[in-house]
C-alpha cells in the first residue's frame, strides 16, 4: 500500500519513540525512571474531578458538542485572561477552546501557510511547530535558539528572504524545552516585526503557570498589539494537570480565529462538554492548587540542579516551565548520552536533538516525577559515570 508523500516523509513523533523504548525495557522486567516527558504526574485537583463526573452524568452532556465551545467556556477563558493577564477578549470571536493545544498548533498551519510558504521556527522547539508546516505543504526556517542569547531568537539574525516569505512566526515562552523566558519587551519587538513583514505571531504558551521563586510570566496579549497581528495557544493540561482530559485553548486576532474555526468544524466535532465543564471549573474555581504544583517543582528543580551540576552537567534553574535543559558530557552527543543513561543505569532522558539540530549537546529533564522516583533517577544518574558514587546525601 502506498501512502501519502507527506506521510511517508513524517518524521517519528519523538515521544512516541521514547514511549517505545521504556516500554522494551520495562517488558524485560527492568525498572526504568522516566525524566522524559512533560506530563505532571500530580492528580487533576478532586474539585474539578467532582465537576466532571457530574457533568457526565448529565443527558445534555451526551451529544455532539459544537465546534466553537460552550459559551460558558469561551466567557471563562475571557475572564481568566483579564484576572491573570489584564488581557480583555471577546469570547465569541477572540477565544476559541481546542482539543488540547497540540490540535489548535497542528491546524492553524492549515489556515496559514500555502504549498511552499515560510513558516518562522524556532530550534530547538517543540516539533509539532514545524511538522504542521510540512504538513500543510510549507517549509520551517529554523532560527536557532542558544544560551548565549539566553535561548531568545536574534531576530536581526533572520535572513531577509526568510523574512519577506514567512506567513508565520512561532515562539513559545516559558520555554520548551529550554525552560526560558520572555519579557514584555520581547513580546513587543515580535509585534514590530510582524507589522514590518505582515505574518501572523503564534505565541505558544502553556507553562506560563509552573513557574517558580515567585516570577510571574507574561503573556505574549499583553503586548502593544499584539491581538492585530497574531493569536496565543494556552493549555489546561500543565496548569491543572490535565493533560488526559485534552483541553486548551487559542485566543487573540478574531480573522485567525475564525479561520481555525471554519478548519476545525470540518474535522473534528468540539470537545466533549462534561470535560467543558470541567475546564470552567478548573479557570473559574480556587486557584490555590498552582502555587502548591509550584512548590512541589520547584523543589524537584532544586534537586535536580544541584545533582546535575555537582556531576558535572551544567545546567541552569529554569525560572518557569516543567524543564531543565542540561549540558551532556564532552565526549557525548545527546543521543549518545541519553541511550548511555537507559543502557547502563535505566534513566530515562530527553536527546535535546530531538527538538532540532540546535539542541546537540543537551538533554531535557522533566520535573514531572514523582518525588521518590526523583531521588531515585539521580541516584542512579549520579551512578553512571561512577558506580561507587551513591547518592546518600540525597536518600
Ligand atoms: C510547548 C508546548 N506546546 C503545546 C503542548 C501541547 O499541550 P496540550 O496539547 O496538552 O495542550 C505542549 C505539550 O507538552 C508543549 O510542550
């Protein structure tokens, strides 16, 4: 049977290789930590749990939903981007609920980019950015990401051509999986730049709750215009530890709104409500369970840290995001290290060149793991390069 070339040409989705791999191991009957991937092992509060399991109860509940959302919903997410963010929006026509946020990233290239159009791509970065562009027949052009510009694109450093052709700019802060950040400032002179050169910003920013020692991320609307010229993807799933339930949302500039809307009532059929109502409890209830997320991080991110830079990775404590973005070992690449890691002492790590050519030398560890399973990974990373080094400090 032959498929598609677009298919043909699909690279394998990183995680799912990863997934591949922990299980082979765990079929032998080894016992693996996973630092790998961004899914917060905390429970959904119960409040919101409660709420969901009334709701599916309900008849009203058990049929197909609309594309567009409840409107409760739509008026919750406008209420909870003015409490957070100042940010006022139209919940008919500037928020538009998704199927998880990884849906609305993989079809708005749908509603941007035509055969052999530019889209804008930071590397590293999330890869759904650039595989949606391939998809919709467009062509990424990468711009690196590097410590030395504290993981922010130069965007002086884009070529001109690039820039003239782009439809689209990707950018995604707090970072993954640099665990950066962005500041209002930088949001602006994307806005400039998407005046100048007339393409569409897509702000992805799901962590911008997991955030730590205090610092509060901004939001890509909170920039002078930011709703003319382009949208933000936001996510329940890392701020509620939803991710199971798949909701999030886009919101922002109504044309790029609408457009995806019109994408998605051809293909899918809107989100199941008891999970809708689910959401508005989660943005409209006690918001006490995100500082407590935080500090159960945040305490793992201080672990993780001093470990990792106490065994030579260097690494730096992100100031939000579920990621440390740590240095491999010289000698090592990053799939060369990660793949040592599992062999030898059954830890599951992140290659940071899955996320593109510019996360050579890197790997990501999630903080995502349970407190014990932590203590126990960097034991045993502690152990690798070293098998009498125990970490009794730690245990
Ligand atoms: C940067 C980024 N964007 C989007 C997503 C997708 O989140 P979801 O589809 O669960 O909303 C993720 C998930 O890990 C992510 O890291």
């Amino acid at each position: 049977m032959k498929m598609s070339r677009r298919v043909e040409h699909l690279p394998p989705y990183l995680f799912a290789e990863i997934s591949k791999k922990i299980a082979e191991k765990k079929a032998k009957g080894e016992d693996v930590v996973s630092f790998a991937i961004g899914d917060p092992d905390i429970p959904t509060p119960p409040h919101i749990i409660e709420r969901l399991c009334q709701a599916a109860r309900e008849t009203a509940n058990h049929h197909y939903p609309e594309t567009e959302g409840l409107p409760k919903l739509r008026q919750a997410i406008a209420e909870w981007y003015q409490k957070r963010f100042g940010v006022t929006l139209d919940p008919d026509t500037e928020v538009l609920p998704l199927i998880g946020s990884k849906e609305g990233i993989a079809h708005i290239s749908l509603c941007l980019i035509d055969y052999r159009d530019i889209a804008l791509v930071p590397d590293p970065a999330y890869p759904v950015y650039a595989v949606s562009t391939i998809l919709a027949g467009g062509s990424p052009h990468y711009f690196p990401l590097t410590e030395r510009n504290d993981f922010l694109p130069d965007f002086d450093s884009i070529p001109a051509y690039a820039l003239k052709g782009a439809k689209l700019l990707w950018i995604n802060y707090p970072n993954n999986p640099t665990g950066a950040v962005a500041d209002l400032d930088f949001f602006n002179k994307a806005v400039e730049l998407a005046r100048q050169h007339d393409f569409v910003v897509c702000h992805d920013g799901p962590y911008s709750e997991v955030a730590f020692d205090g610092y509060q991320p901004v939001s890509f609307m909170q920039a002078d215009g930011a709703k003319e010229v382009g949208v933000e993807f936001h996510s329940l799933s890392k701020t509620y530890n939803m991710t199971g339930w798949r909701i999030g949302m886009v919101v922002g500039n109504a044309d790029v709104i609408d457009a995806l809307k019109r994408v998605k009532s051809n293909i899918d059929s809107g989100i199941p409500q008891a999970i809708q109502y689910a959401a508005i409890e989660a943005l409209t209830g006690p918001q006490s369970c995100i500082p407590e997320h935080n500090a159960i991080y945040q305490k793992r991110r201080d672990l993780i840290i001093e470990v990792l830079n106490n065994i030579g990775l260097e690494a730096r404590p992100p100031k939000a995001s579920l990621y440390i973005w740590a240095k491999v070992p010289p000698d090592y690449n990053s799939v060369d290290f990660a793949t040592d890691l599992l062999e030898k002492v059954g830890v599951v790590v992140t290659p940071g060149v899955g996320y593109g050519k510019q996360g050579e030398g890197y790997i990501r560890v999630s903080l995502t793991v349970p407190d014990a399973a932590v203590v126990k990974g960097l034991s045993r990373i502690s152990a690798w390069r070293d098998p009498k080094r125990r970490l009794k400090a730690y245990l």
